[in-house]
C-alpha cells in the first residue's frame, strides 16, 4: 500500500470505503412481512427476517417444544 508517494493516509481510507461497500448490502425488505430492515438490522439477523418476524418464529418454536 504504502508506494513512497505521501498518500498513505489517504489510501487506508479509500481501502476502508472499499472494504465497506463490499460488506454494505444497504436496506432490504424481510422476506415475511415485507417492512424495510435498515442495513444494521439485516447484518445482524441470522434468520434474514426482521426482528419482530424473528421474535414470532422464535416464539411459536417454543410453543411447538412446549406441546
């Protein structure tokens, strides 16, 4: 990276915007209830649905263990 040229700087920044826009998938709809999750909230889930949707799965998985 570092070429001699004084941009060091300047290049660790650009290899950081490239290295976001790779992992920045922006906003997505849940595929369950079609609300728009903001691009934290789709990183984070691991059932890719939003979080309320991801509470009711959960939840009636319980019910179906309880039964």
């Amino acid at each position: 990276m570092d070429d001699g040229d004084g941009a060091l700087t300047l290049e660790l920044q650009a290899y950081q915007v490239a290295k976001n826009a790779i992992n920045y998938r922006g906003s997505h709809p849940c595929p369950a209830c079609g609300i728009i999750m903001n691009p934290v909230e789709y990183m984070y889930t691991k059932l890719g649905v939003c979080p309320d949707c991801g509470e009711k799965r959960r939840q009636a998985r319980i019910n179906r263990k309880m039964v």
